[in-house]
C-alpha cells in the first residue's frame, strides 16, 4: 500500500508522514495479536469438543467389533469366499461321481459288466463285499466247465444244458447283489450332496451380510480417521498460534521511508487535458456504438444500397411541402401546380422577404429527383424497353402511391404518354391524389366485360397523362388479379401501343401476395424504401419475398419522409450548388458566382451543416 500526503508545507507533509508510518506499524502489532488471541482462544474452546468426537467414534468400532464378533470384516469375507469355493469343488466331486454310480448300475442292468469283470476290491467306486466275491467265484468256475463241455458235448446234452441253467442263476444272483450295492452308494453320494449344498447356502446368507457390515465399519472408521486428523491439525494450529503470539512479529514492513517532493506536482494542466480529450473521444465513440446497436432504421440511400446490394435508381429528398399531402391524403396536383406558379410569379418578392430561396425551387427539387429515376429506368435495359413497371413498398405508409403520382406526372411532363393503374384494391390512394371518380376502376373491369377504354380516366391538364383507379373495393382481391381477365386486360393495354411507360401502384410486399401475383404481368418492380421509418430488416425480407416469387427486380428507390440531415448527405439544393443561387442586387437577380468560390463556400456549409446535425444525432 502507497500512503500519499498533499499539502502546502513540505516540513509539516514530512513529520505528518513519519506520524502516520510509526502509527500504522503499532496498529498492525495490536492488530496482529488481538487476532491470535482471539484464534487461541477459538482454539481452546474447539479442543473439548474434538476430544469428544474422537472418542465417541472409537467406542463406536469397538461395539461394531464386538457385536458381530469381528475385527475386519473385509477379511471375514474373503474366508467365507474361500470356504464356498472348497465346498464348490466338493460338490463338482459329488456330482462326477454319481455319473460314475449311475453309468455302472445301468451296465449291470444291461448285463454288459459280466462275471469276468469284477474281482474282489473297488470297481468304478463301489467296493464288491465277501458273497459276491464268491458268488463271482462259483460263476466263474461255471462257465469255465460250461466253455469246456461245449468244447466235448453237444448243447443239447444234460450236462451242457445243467451247466448253462446253473451260470444263469449264478448270474442273476450276482447282478442283483450288484444293483443293490450301487443303490446304497447312490443314496450315500446324494446325502452328501445334500449336506455341502445346506452348507453352501448358510455360507452365502453369511457373506450377503457382509456388504452391509463393510459399509458401516468404513463409514466409522472414516469418520474416525477425519477426526483423528481434525485433532492433529487443531494441535498444530494452536502450538503455531501460540508461538507467534510469543514473538510479536511486525507484520507490515517500510519499503521506504518517508520522504517529501519539494517540487509541486499539481495542477497538472496538460496531463487533465490529455485525460480529458481521451475520455471525451472513448465516450463519443461509446455513444455512436451505442447508437449504432440500438438504430434499427436506414438514415440514408447509400446505407440502403450497400446492405441491400440492388441498384439504387434514385432518392426522393424531403420536401417540406409534401409534408401535409403525406399526412392528410388530400389533393396534391392542382395545389402543387399552383404553388409552382405563385412562386415563378413573385420569384421578384424574394428580395422583400416573402418567399426564400428553397421555397422557389421546391419545383425544381422534385421534377429533377424523378427526372433522374425516370433516367435510371430508361438505361436499365438498352436491349428490351420497360413497358410496364411496378411500384411497391415493404408496408403501408411509406409514399408509395404520391412517389408514383410525382413520377407520372414527370414523365408526363417530358412528353412521354402514361398510364397509371391503381392495383392497390384494399387501399387505394391514387384517386384521391388526382382528385378523379373511383366507382369505375379496375375491379370493375375485372368482374364485367368493359372495355379498358371505360375506366381510363385523362388527368386533367396533362395531355399524356391517363389513369385507371382501383374502382370499388371488391371483396376478394387476391383472386381477381390473379385471374386470366387480369392477364387479357394487361395484355390488352400493352398491346395498344398507345402508352410509352405503365405504371402500376402496388400493394405493399411483406403480408399480402397480390405483388408477387403481380409481378408476372410486369417487366420489371421497384422496391421503394423509407428512410428513418422502415426497419432494416423489413426491405430484406421483402426482398426475399419478391426473389422467391420470381418477379423482375430492377432496383430500389428510397424516400427521405423527414428532414435530411449529415446521415442522409447534402439536400438536393446544396448537391447542385442552388443553396445560393439567387443573391440580392439591384436589378433584382445576380448571376451566379464562379466555381471556385462556390464549392469553398459550399465546403465551409457542409462543415457547418454537419457539425450541427453530428450535435444534435448525439443528443438525440
């Protein structure tokens, strides 16, 4: 431990430094033995109670060893294995011999043992007693007569025949004398058998108990060997304990004395602004890490198109005019036209304060976003031209149906013949934006035989500018536009040759299948993507909805519904160098300013510009 002191006088820093080292070295000694203590005395009040447990154990295996007359019972078992082994053997014995008994009587029964087989002593275990030894005698002498009369005689003579009568008898007294003789050995080699397999089944009742015993003598005799090491290491604790008390050893140590810097070492002004600047960079870049995990929205077109990986055909920038044509519905042509005019016709009352710079060219902003995506459709496919394209969303709400009324109305514009078809029959929005009747639309001409010509409707003021509205909401959409009228109709108007460009306004992607059923009657989908609106993970998914569809698709548009700020990169103004291009003078207009100095001054705007827009994302 580093004890440090701060002050103004060096020589009071120093004498309060050696107060301080002489204090902590005696408490450490007081501390030091007031633990001892208080361990001894631990100690002696644990010693009775070790004593007793080692005791109460060892009076707990000498009643084991008592009650079931045993020291060991490991080795109490391993005897009785033994012995049942011996006895095993015994009764391998006594069953090979009664095989023998067995096989003998059956031959004498069979009469194969003959007279010439026996003789006085043991056959095959069983001893002959003295009348059979006779008995065996006389038969043999028998037929020692009758083999030499039938060597003299005939068989048919008295004497051959006396001889034979007198063997048969001979022999048939003998062999019953020798069945019963094997019977009584059988009886004796079964009575046996009987006695070693009572002892074996005494010895085994023996030795299932042996288990038992094992356990509860080695459950003692462990608790026992714990206890005995509990007391040993209670003995040696206390003896060091006590020693050390004894010796009143310092357990802390100077390292180094005390000493005193005499050159002041604070405030240090430049190691607090290193540490400052440090922890303001670690912080920022915490909180954009923070803010990076927790965003879950595009901020601007490039991020759409570097995550997405499709074409990016252009970016609808915010304009503040459109705010209220997104939130209220409410026609859209007529107050856009008429805004247009105003501003062109006192374009001279800039300099008096009434209309700035960006209102004038909210016009300009617009028609030259959506000049650039009808550019961008033209050049995706030098080979086939795009006849019928669709416009989608990945969820409502987005400025699907006013992106396609703003790029009809500026192909319109550049001379180009348009045709608009509202396929969004479960919210149409595209009458309601031209401000045209929606009772004959496409739902009608999709469930009555009607000419295509009936429900085309021409916007007013726009010579090459037609539409066919959604009609009335039919109580299944889905199966009409994946009908085969649907495919004769389209086909039909394709054919005509009297459009240049068809657009389709299509229902959102994700939770419905009418864009997927769409998409066969198209030569190409536009995906159109929201910016600080959609979740990132929703154009993906309609992505994979449209691939897995099989739909033509020719890239992504996005849409800023919000003020853009430095995550969205420069407005439309700044990015063509407008933000400026009107300046008072005294005719009313100066040309604009040379080059070099436009993109210095542009530079330095973006400096500003994306400082304050840095600021406020972080305090968002």
């Amino acid at each position: 431990m580093v004890v440090t002191l701060s002050g103004n006088k060096p020589e009071q820093v120093e004498t309060v430094l050696k107060s301080l080292s002489d204090a902590y070295l005696n408490f450490a000694i007081q501390q030091r033995q007031q633990q001892l203590n208080e361990g001894l005395k631990f100690l002696n009040a644990q010693e009775p109670v070790l004593q007793q447990t080692v005791s109460t154990l060892q009076s707990s295996l000498a009643s084991f060893r008592k009650k079931y007359m045993l020291v060991a019972p490991e080795d109490e078992a391993g005897t009785i294995k033994s012995e049942s082994d011996g006895l095993n053997g015994e009764l391998r014995q006594l069953d090979t011999e009664r095989s023998r008994l067995a096989r003998l009587r059956q031959g004498v029964i069979a009469g194969t043992l003959t007279s010439s087989s026996f003789s006085t002593g043991d056959v095959d275990g069983v001893t002959v007693s003295q009348s059979n030894s006779d008995l065996l005698a006389q038969l043999q002498n028998v037929e020692q007569q009758l083999s030499s009369a039938r060597g003299t005689y005939l068989s048919s003579t008295p004497r051959v025949q006396s001889l034979s009568a007198l063997r048969d008898r001979l022999a048939e007294q003998l062999g019953s004398n020798q069945v019963e003789a094997l019977d009584t050995a059988l009886k004796l080699n079964a009575t046996r058998t009987q006695a070693v397999v009572d002892q074996q089944r005494q010895l085994d009742l023996k030795f299932l108990k042996q288990p038992d015993l094992i356990k509860d003598y080695e459950l003692i005799q462990q608790r026992l060997e714990v206890a005995n090491d509990n007391l040993v290491s209670f003995l040696n604790t206390r003896s060091d304990f006590q020693l050390e008390r004894a010796q009143k050893a310092v357990p802390w140590s100077l390292i180094s004395p005390p000493s005193v810097n005499w050159s002041p070492v604070g405030p240090n002004v430049g190691q607090g602004f290193v540490k400052a600047v440090l922890l303001g960079l670690i912080a920022g870049i915490g909180a954009a890490v923070l803010r990076d995990r927790l965003d879950h929205v595009f901020r601007s077109s490039v991020a759409v198109r570097d995550q997405l990986k499709q074409p990016l055909l252009g970016h609808v920038p915010y304009l503040p005019f459109f705010k209220d044509v997104r939130d209220n519905g409410r026609f859209m042509i007529e107050e856009l036209d008429r805004d247009s005019c105003t501003a062109d016709a006192t374009a001279g009352s800039i300099l008096g304060g009434t209309l700035t710079a960006t209102q004038v060219y909210q016009r300009f902003a617009y028609k030259e976003a959506f000049r650039n995506l009808y550019t961008s459709l033209r050049f995706l496919n030098t080979e086939q031209n795009l006849l019928a394209v669709g416009l989608t969303s990945c969820t409502p709400n987005e400025g699907k149906s006013l992106v396609n009324v703003l790029l009809a109305k500026t192909v319109s514009e550049m001379g180009q013949r348009v045709l608009l078809i509202d396929v969004d029959m479960r919210k149409p929005q595209i009458h309601m934006r031209l401000g045209v009747n929606n009772l004959i639309g496409l739902s009608t001409l999709l469930t009555n035989d009607h000419h295509w010509h009936q429900a085309t409707v021409a916007v007013p003021g726009y010579e090459n500018w037609w539409v066919i509205p959604a009609g009335l909401r039919p109580p299944d959409p889905t199966r009409l536009l994946n009908s085969g009228r649907m495919q004769e109709l389209l086909a039909q108007i394709k054919e005509s040759g009297k459009f240049d460009l068809i657009l389709f306004d299509a229902p959102p992607v994700i939770g419905l299948a009418d864009t997927a059923l769409l998409s066969q009657y198209m030569d190409g989908l536009i995906l159109l993507v929201s910016l600080d609106r959609v979740d990132r993970d929703l154009p993906k998914e309609a992505l994979a909805r449209i691939n897995s569809a099989g739909a033509p698709l020719l890239g992504i548009v996005t849409n800023a519904v919000r003020e853009e700020t430095a995550s969205t990169g420069p407005t439309i103004y700044e990015r063509y160098g407008y933000s400026e291009f009107i300046s008072p003078s005294d005719d009313g207009y100066q040309s604009p300013t040379s080059a070099a100095q436009t993109r210095l001054r542009l530079a330095f705007q973006e400096i500003k510009r994306r400082s304050r827009s840095f600021i406020r994302w972080i305090n968002a």
